[in-house]
C-alpha cells in the first residue's frame, strides 16, 4: 500500500495575480474566474468542498454544487438531517473550496451558513428532474442502511406513491444553505512554488479590503 509521490510536481506557469489588476470587491474577482472556468465545460464545473466542524471537534469535508450567488451569498441545497446539516445548525461557521486545476487557481472562503426561506427550497425542488426529487425523498442521509437493494427498493416504491402528482411536496429536511463570506483568498499557482495568494476581509465599516500572503 505504500506509494511514493515525493517527484510528482507541477510547474505552474499559466497566469499571475497582481494587485494592481483585482478588483476591490472579492465577489467581482470570483465572477471573473467563475465565468473564465465555465467556458472550459468542464464536467462539474459547479463544484465546491465544503467544510464543516463536527460535534467531534474534528473538520468534515465533501464536495457540493453551487446552484446560485445572490445577495452576496454562495447557495447550495441538501438533506438538513445529514451530517453537514447536523453540523451547521450546531455551528454556522463554514469553509468553501473551489479549485480548478486547468486554471491552475484556487479561492477559499470562510463564512456562515444559514437556511433560506422554505418557499425558495420549495421552489428549487420542484425545478429538479422527477427522480432527483424522489431520491431526496428516499434517502436518510448520512444514516447506516442495510445495503443498496433497500435504498432502491424504497425508490422504487416512493416512485410508484407519487406517480400520480403533478406536485410532489417537497420533504421539510431538505432544502437550502445560503453562506455569507467573511474573508475570500484567491490563489494563482506560480512557477518555483511562489504562487501568488491576495486576502479580502472586510474592515469595521463593512467595506472589503485586500493583502498579499506569502505563499
């Protein structure tokens, strides 16, 4: 099981970040990478890790999808009894991760998380495909079951119970998370591991301000 990678490296040398050319506010700079990383098609090209901290004191992670920025906010949807539900209704306090290698950059954000209005989940839920909505429906997320033949069993039964909606009801433990940054880093991988990193936070009147990290 042993695996040596201490010759696997990269030379980064694809772009530069540079203070003078980032925009004063961090939901600018991430649009303009966002929008440059959406035109590759990449597969996923919405995905993010999200970072929580359990009742056992230790960070969980795991990938989610971004579905919408509004209000200076980073929305994602999920089943409020898993884990990372769990977890941020004891602490809101959250991390996000975006990293796109083909572009050799990353962004980190750190904020908090609370849940949007149930009309907004509602309306979301009903704009998903048919089997994504029974899927919500039958799955006990983050919860031991005995195999996979009973979590398709209970698909295929929920299928048939609601085969006759044109309106199925949206479960009260699903729904979404809407996160407020407080501080964004913004990443550019650069040649002989000086990669360059710039930190926005905001100040006591609530307007954004940026400096360089060493990398």
């Amino acid at each position: 099981m042993n695996r040596d990678l201490k010759d696997v490296r990269e030379n980064y040398q694809k772009a530069e970040l540079v203070e003078t050319e980032v925009a004063d506010n961090p939901f600018v700079q991430f649009s303009n990478w966002f929008d440059d990383y959406k035109k590759l098609n990449k597969p996923d090209f919405n995905a993010m890790i999200l970072g929580t901290v359990g009742e056992d004191g230790f960070p969980h992670t795991r990938v989610v999808l971004l579905k919408e920025i509004r209000n200076s906010e980073f929305v994602f949807f999920t089943n409020y009894n898993s884990d990372k539900g769990k977890h941020i209704d004891k602490n809101p306090r959250v991390s996000l991760l975006f990293f796109w290698p083909e572009r050799e950059q990353q962004v980190r954000i750190c904020g908090t998380a609370a849940k949007i209005p149930p009309q907004e989940s509602t309306d979301y839920f009903h704009s998903r495909p048919i089997a994504s909505q029974i899927g919500a429906i039958t799955s006990p997320q983050s919860q031991i079951i005995s195999s996979r033949a009973f979590l398709e069993e209970v698909f295929q039964e929920n299928l048939k119970k609601f085969e006759s909606l044109s309106n199925i009801p949206r479960p009260n433990n699903w729904g979404g998370f809407a996160i407020k940054p407080e501080s964004f880093e913004f990443w550019q991988g650069r040649s002989s591991r000086l990669h360059d990193r710039i930190k926005y936070t905001k100040n006591n009147e609530g307007n954004w301000g940026s400096v360089r990290l060493a990398p």
